[in-house]
C-alpha cells in the first residue's frame, strides 16, 4: 500500500520519499506513469496529505473489494490447486450441495476480511 512510505508525521524519510515522487511526477510527466495502490480511503487520505499530489494525479480507478461469495470461490480453486480438499470426495463450496467445512471456510475468510455472511 502506498499510504505506507509514510509512517506517520514525524517520519521525514518517508516524507522525502513523497516529496521525491512528486518532483519526478512533475518534472519528467511526458515520460513517466506512477502506479499508487492501496484502499481507497487510506489514499484520499495519503493524497490529501500532501497539496502537490492530487494535481499530478491525472485520474484514478477504484476497484470494488470481493465479494464473499468470489473470495470463497478463489478460496476452493487455490485448494484445489494445491490438492487440498474439504472432503474426500473432492467436493467444493461451490458444488450444489456443499459439504459441512464450507462454514468453516467462510468463517476463516470473514475472520481474516471482515466479511461474509453469518449465516
């Protein structure tokens, strides 16, 4: 996350990494591309921080976070891929009739992300 270059507001260090990115930004514009990620409020926040930034930014994309039905489908295809099965007989979450783990696996999922149903 970009937001991170600054650890708070007595880190100069991260302070004239920023300021260091700007002036790259504005003195070579016509042969640079900055690519910034992080969430979405994290960065207003860290764009805000600084006046120069947002004017160097010529436009955003903002992503919408996964759903939890997609990060359980990403979740039974990464085990599958790794051979690890919530039954034996292989089935996923995403199978008609999913076996019992698929709680567990959307309990995990809702522990780590903050989302998720609860039933």
């Amino acid at each position: 996350e970009a937001y991170s270059i600054v650890q708070g507001d007595s880190d100069s260090f991260g302070r004239e990494a920023v300021d260091t990115i700007i002036k790259l930004m504005e003195d070579r514009r016509d042969r640079i591309i900055v690519i910034l990620a992080g969430y979405q409020k994290e960065m207003s926040d860290f764009v805000a921080a600084n006046p120069g930034f947002k004017s160097r930014i010529a436009f955003s994309f903002n992503f919408p976070d996964y759903t939890c039905p997609q990060l359980v489908k990403i979740a039974d295809r990464l085990m599958k891929k790794k051979n690890v099965a919530l039954t034996s007989d292989g089935s996923t979450c995403e199978s008609e009739n999913p076996p019992d783990s698929c709680p567990w696996l959307k309990n995990a999922i809702r522990l780590q992300t903050g989302c998720c149903e609860t039933k």
